[in-house]
C-alpha cells in the first residue's frame, strides 16, 4: 500500500500478532534475504524490481510478466477524484484474454484481478525494501493459475502503466467494459508513518512495524452490487480463515486516525471503505484485498513463500465458486442467497503450519 497522494501507501495490518524481534538480527539476515531472494526472484538489497544480488538479472519490467503495471486503489490511502479525458494519454494493457477482444466473448462467470500498483509507483517497501507491486504481482498470477485450473479459465490479469489516479478510473472502466462477474484487487499492507519504525539490514534503514498482522478485505457502500460485495467479502474472509489466517482489526483502532475504516462484518474481516475508486466505479460485486502486512518482518518472509500464495490462492477459487454457486441458484426477481447460508461440501482445507 501508499500513503494518500502520491506518497507511501500506509497498508494494514495491525491488530493480532504483536511480535518481539530484535532490531540487529545479524545471523539471521543472510538466511531471510536468501528466502526472499528464493521466493520473490529478486534481491533485497537493491530495490528495483527484478535485480538480483550480482546485478546481473532483469528489471521487472523487461520480462514479460510485467509490463504489468498495476494501479489499484489501497486500503490505507485516500481516494482522491477526478476526471479522465483524451488529453490524459492514458494507456491500458489486458492480459490473458487469448486472442479475443470483445467483452461478449467473456463468460458470464469470468474474474477480474487488479494487480496493485505500478512498477513506477510501486506501493510500499516491504520491511527488507521489497516493493509490495512485487508480491501483488506475483500472488495475483497464483491467485490466477488456480482459478483457471478450477475452471475460471477466462480469468483476466488487468494492468496499466498509468499511475494513480487515472490509473484507477481506467481499470474500473475496463472492467466495465469486459461485464465480468467478480472484480478482486490484490494488495499488501503497511501502515501510516506514525507507527513505522526503522532497522539496520544488509547494511541499510528500512521502515517497519511488528505490530500488526493479518488479511483486510475492503468493499465500497458506493458499488453498484452492494449486496454481492460483502457476500464475497465474507466468504472469502471465512475462506482465509479456514486455511489458518486472520483478519487484523486495526483499522477499528483510534491510532488509525484518519485511516480508520468501519468493520463490517467482523466475522470475516470485512471493512468499508466508501472513496476506492476501482471499488466504487465498477459495476460487479467488488473487494480489495489486502493479503498481509509485508511491513510486519516475520509476515514479509511468509508472504514471500509459494507455500501461502497457494493457501491465498485456494481460499479465493473457493470463495469464487461459492458465490457463483450462490448466484445461479438465485431465481429471477430474487435476491442472491445470504452467504451465511451457503454450506461448501468441499474436503477440509490446507491451513498453515505454526
């Protein structure tokens, strides 16, 4: 996440969790930069994208993964509006769509995931100085393989290089344009400046905070399905939960400041947040998540690991095929069915190992 403007993105993440590391866990260091090197790709000690330890790897950009820019509203910042017109030179890139170009030729049960972030505004450093586009990225093609292999096969990675905020009226209008069924923005947390703290590694100050730690779902009151957004919200939360995670509640503390957002469904970890824009401008049920607090030192390592991608990944495809489920047993005229009422007959789930 960012902060509000254009500066750092203060994610989420505070509530359950409170760990005691120490600042100057020198031992240690070589082995997390060697896990977050493994599992993201990159080097810590340098924090552009892609750059391995010799320098000798490709900048994010230049693979064909990423030219991949993702723009997506997060949890800790403020919204801000205004209107995109042709003089704006926005551009925009849509991937996966085999060769098709016509909103028609999508189904009617296809997913849309915005990638957060751009690679020139790449959200927050993560507490080794990862930037969150990175795990975006990266989670949001897991999150994607799973869906296809589980029969969402027309699933569509959306992405742009526009930065914020055009960036982020171009996404919800693309995802317009495609009438998909489900919008999902995927995003890491942070937190606000005030309770960053700041340690030693690999021989630089980065920005942390151990406090918090945890998932945050967010929907808008302003999104044209409402109702379809929290029934999502609270089944991908039970999804999350089933497999071992939980939700942090910070974002109901008063330290949170202008920050803070209402709980709504605090039996899933879902929270309101009114002003996002690729929430509040699309016209599918819709949520942001935020999947974990790379600010928090010991969740960065495990958010880093193919091991809770996988588990993030599983926790979506569920949720995806309840709730589709849930709408094609909805009669014409009828309301969907309450998610409280859905009854998965799915074998117990994978959780993690603590």
């Amino acid at each position: 996440m960012r902060t509000s403007g254009l500066e750092r993105r203060n994610g989420v993440d505070y509530g359950l969790g409170f760990l005691e590391l120490g600042d100057g866990e020198g031992a240690a260091q070589a082995a997390d930069a060697a896990l977050l090197e493994a599992a993201l790709g990159e080097a810590v000690v340098d924090r552009r994208p892609g750059v391995r330890p010799d320098g000798s790897g490709l900048e994010l950009a230049a693979d064909p993964a990423a030219g991949v820019e993702a723009a997506g509203e997060e949890a800790g910042g403020e919204a801000v509006f205004g209107g995109v017109g042709a003089g704006d030179g926005v551009g925009l890139g849509v991937e996966d769509l085999e060769g098709r170009d016509r909103a028609e030729d999508l189904l009617l049960d296809d997913v849309v995931l915005d990638v957060g972030h751009t690679m020139r505004v790449p959200g927050a450093d993560s507490a080794r100085g990862v930037p969150e586009y990175t795990f975006n990225l990266q989670l949001t093609d897991s999150i994607k393989q799973a869906l296809a292999a589980a029969g969402f096969s027309k699933t569509v990675r959306l992405i742009t290089a526009t930065a914020p905020w055009r960036g982020l009226f171009e996404r919800a209008a693309r995802a317009n344009e495609l009438r998909a069924n489900l919008f999902i923005a995927i995003h890491h947390d942070s937190v606000p400046d005030n309770l960053i703290e700041k340690w030693e590694y690999n021989g630089e100050t980065h920005r942390f905070s151990d406090r918090f730690r945890g998932y945050s779902i967010f929907v808008s009151d302003a999104n044209a399905d409402r109702k379809g957004s929290l029934a999502f919200g609270h089944l991908l939360g039970r999804e999350l939960q089933a497999r071992g995670m939980h939700y942090t509640p910070h974002y109901t503390l008063p330290l949170m400041g202008r920050h803070r957002h209402q709980l709504v469904d605090a039996e899933a970890g879902v929270y309101r947040y009114d002003q996002l824009i690729v929430l509040r401008n699309t016209l599918m049920p819709a949520v942001l998540l935020e999947a974990g607090s790379i600010v928090n030192r010991k969740e960065e390592l495990e958010m880093a690991t193919p091991e809770r991608r996988a588990l993030i990944s599983a926790a979506v495809v569920a949720a995806a095929e309840e709730f589709c489920a849930a709408r094609a047993e909805t009669k014409p005229g009828q309301p969907p069915a309450p998610a409280t009422a859905l009854k998965p007959t799915r074998q117990r789930p994978a959780t993690l190992s603590h």
